[in-house]
C-alpha cells in the first residue's frame, strides 16, 4: 500500500521556504510530512550528545543508523524527541545548522538515513522536503518542485525572524554564511543540492506564502494527485 503513495517533492536551498510551504500543503492535502533536514540536525546534535567528532564518518553513520527519534504534531505544531527529550528548538541553532552540513556531506550519513526517509511514504501520500528528495530519495515522485529565492531575500527572511524572535543578527553576515551554506550544500560530490531533470522550478522571491501554495496545490490537481481545494 505504501508504495503506491503518492510523494510530493520539495527540494531547494535554505531559507528558501520549503519548510513553510512543505507543512502548509501537507496540512491542507491531509498527507505525511518529511522535514528530511531534521534528520541531519538531528544527527549533528546527538553527535554532539555523544561526543562523536564530525570528522568521524563511521561513527557519525552509526549515530544516524541509531537514531532515536519521534516526529509529533499536535495542534499544527510539530515537536521532535531525540531519546525522549524534546529537541525542536535545539536543532535550529545556527551552530547545529553549520553541523549538519558538515555531517550531511558524509555518504556513509546520507545512506544511513535513506530507508528511514523512504519509511515515511505512507497513504495517503508525503510531502518530502530536502535537498535530495526528488533526485535521490523519492526519484521516481510523481511531482518535483525545486523551491528557490534569491540569496539576498532568503537573507533578508531570515533577518526578519530572527528579529521577531528578539535575536539582534546582521544581514550582511547572514548573507554570507548562506551563500557559504549554499556552496557547501552544491558542491559535495554526494547528494549535491541540484534539480531534478523533471523538477518545476518555482522562485519565491517575490511570491506570498499562500501564493506558494496555491501554485503548488493547482500543480498536485493538475497531475490528478489531489483536488484542488
Ligand atoms: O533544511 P535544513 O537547513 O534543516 O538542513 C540542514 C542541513 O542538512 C543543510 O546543510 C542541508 C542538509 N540537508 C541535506 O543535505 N539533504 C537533505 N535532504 C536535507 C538537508
């Protein structure tokens, strides 16, 4: 039955809104959500809990092999236990982020964490979010999105949420350490973050959030993989 569930992939660099957009249509479809990015953090910071090096590649696939992990939604809002404790906000540091792209560009990692990310394509259907998803985890989805924004604006969004949430950040280093995400994340020789042949690409710099999903949801109805509600 599973592998007859339909998969929507989102794929893209950070800050480009696929976490956002990923949970909203997966909301508004009723399916399963796959924040694939998690798994990385969460592989980094478990590290860290178990003093693994980041330089240790066999042992930092066995932290990922081993991961003791629960993904909760309650009331839209989505909690992460790693061993029990809740570590939803702990993994969206800056410092767990820089982490776990180092840790993502490891291949013993990235296989360690393959079948756990196909596990989650259950019916009714998933929306994958990532930046392999529709290249390598999911090849055979029967939609691909490839989610961009200019590196200016997703620095600038991340500017404003983190004023939001009362943290002082300058934009011109934000800037710079996403473009230094950004090259890391296209130019590991495993997984690069790149498009899918069959991806739609979808640049959000000057689009809303609801006008994201309208588009994304018209795209599902028109492929007969959803109606368009
Ligand atoms: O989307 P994010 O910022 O939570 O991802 C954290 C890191 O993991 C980021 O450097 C990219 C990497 N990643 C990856 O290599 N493959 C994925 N499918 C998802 C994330």
């Amino acid at each position: 039955m599973s592998e007859a569930a339909p998969v929507l992939t989102i794929d893209g660099p950070g800050g480009a809104g696929k976490g956002t957009i990923s949970r909203l249509v997966a909301e508004r479809l009723g399916w399963h959500l796959l924040d694939s990015g998690a798994l990385y953090r969460l592989t980094a910071l478990a590290a860290g809990k178990h003093e693994v090096s980041l330089d240790d590649e066999a042992a930092l696939a066995g932290v990922a092999a081993a991961l003791d992990v629960v993904f909760l939604a309650e009331d839209g809002e989505a909690r992460i236990l790693l061993e029990g404790a809740d570590a939803s906000r702990a993994i969206r540091t800056e410092q767990v982020g820089d982490a776990a792209s180092r840790v993502a560009a490891l291949p013993a990692v990235r296989q360690a964490l393959l079948e756990r990310q196909r596990d989650f394509r259950q019916a009714p259907g998933l929306v994958a979010d990532g930046r392999d998803m529709g290249t390598v985890v999911f090849p055979e989805a029967p939609l691909k999105i490839f989610l961009t924004a200019s590196a200016e604006e997703r620095a600038r969004r991340r500017h404003l949420q983190l004023r939001e949430a009362g943290v002082d950040a300058n934009l011109s280093s934000l800037l710079k350490e996403i473009q230094a995400r950004d090259a890391r994340d296209m130019q590991r020789s495993v997984a690069p973050l790149v498009a899918a042949d069959d991806a739609v690409e979808l640049d959000t710099t000057s689009l809303t959030i609801p006008e994201v999903v309208d588009r994304l949801t018209e795209l599902l109805a028109k492929r007969g993989l959803a109606s368009d509600t």
